[in-house]
C-alpha cells in the first residue's frame, strides 16, 4: 500500500490522489487502508518514511564506499546528479510534499523538516572530518544546491541543470580545502 501511494503521489501530488485511487492501485479493498491508517495524513507520513529509509540507505552506502569524507561529499552531488539525470524528474518527495501541505505543523512538512537538517547535518559533519574550513556554512551551501537542483530540474523540465549544481559544489569544496588567509 505505501508502495502504491508513493508512486501515485510522487507522480500526481498529495492533494490529486484519493485513498480509494491508492486503494485500487494497490490491489487492496478501500476499508484495508482504514485498518491499517487512520487517515490520509498518516498514510502520507508512512509514505515520506518509507522513502526516508531508502534515501538514509543510499547516503550511508555513498558514505561507507568513500575513500574520505571529502570524497563522499562530492560524490552525494555527483550521484544526486546522476539520478535526476536518469531518472522522471519530479522533484524531491519532501520538498513537494512540503509544498503540497504547506502547513508547517503538518506531521509530513514536519518530517521533511527533520530529514533535511539530517542531511545537512551529516554534510557538516564530513566537512568537519575532512577538515573543510566553515563546515556549518557549506553544509547550508550544499543543502542549497542540492534542494535547488531538485526544484530546478523540474520547473525547466531539464534534469540537465543538476550538473551546475555538481560543479557549483565542487567549486564550494575546493574552496573550503584551502585554508582561510
């Protein structure tokens, strides 16, 4: 069902999808999902935590086959770039949900929110092991560049800018390895 729902939502929107479209696309009598999920919301939140387990997956396998923090920063951009590249570009799920709902005492927005300061949090932390000057400020500049080619990508419909975004961290990166004056 959550499976189903993402799909449906990612490509539709929140908002466009009823519980009883979710339902059929799962293959599942519509009174199902009410045993399983009160309401739509909780539905939703399932959703963005079941993708939050692939995404936490696929940062921690980039991180864990780098061969220094460094290096694994630049390769979350190069393999965020690859996947926009390569795949429908809809966006980030967080960001759209976020947008989507807009309230920001939404249980969704609010895991959206949590995740992302995960992220940078992570970002900040390799900065720091690599020893990058002002780790808290690139963690942010990365944050931006990676949110932003998501949002780019889409409103172009040309997953071909996520590469500015790769070179832009690159350029960010190679700057903080150089110690301040």
């Amino acid at each position: 069902m959550v499976e189903a729902a993402y799909e449906l939502y990612y490509r539709q929107g929140i908002q466009n999808v009823g519980l009883k479209e979710v339902a059929r696309k799962a293959k599942v009598a519509y009174m199902s999902l009410y045993n399983h999920f009160a309401s739509k919301d909780e539905l939703v939140v399932a959703v963005l935590e079941h993708r939050l387990g692939r995404n936490r997956a696929w940062l921690d396998a980039i991180i864990a086959g780098s061969p220094n923090p460094k290096a694994a920063l630049l390769t979350i951009l190069e393999r965020q770039q690859t996947w926009i590249e390569l795949n429908e570009v809809r966006g980030c799920t967080l960001i759209n949900a976020s947008i989507e709902l807009a309230n920001p005492q939404h249980p969704a927005h609010q895991l959206a929110h949590r995740y992302k300061e995960e992220v940078r949090g992570r970002l900040e932390e390799l900065a720091q092991e690599a020893g990058l000057s002002d780790p808290a400020t690139l963690s942010n500049q990365l944050m931006l560049l990676m949110d932003g080619s998501n949002v780019t990508a889409v409103i172009r419909s040309d997953p071909g800018v996520a590469r500015y975004a790769f070179q832009a961290a690159k350029v960010l990166i190679e700057s903080a390895s150089r110690r301040p004056f």
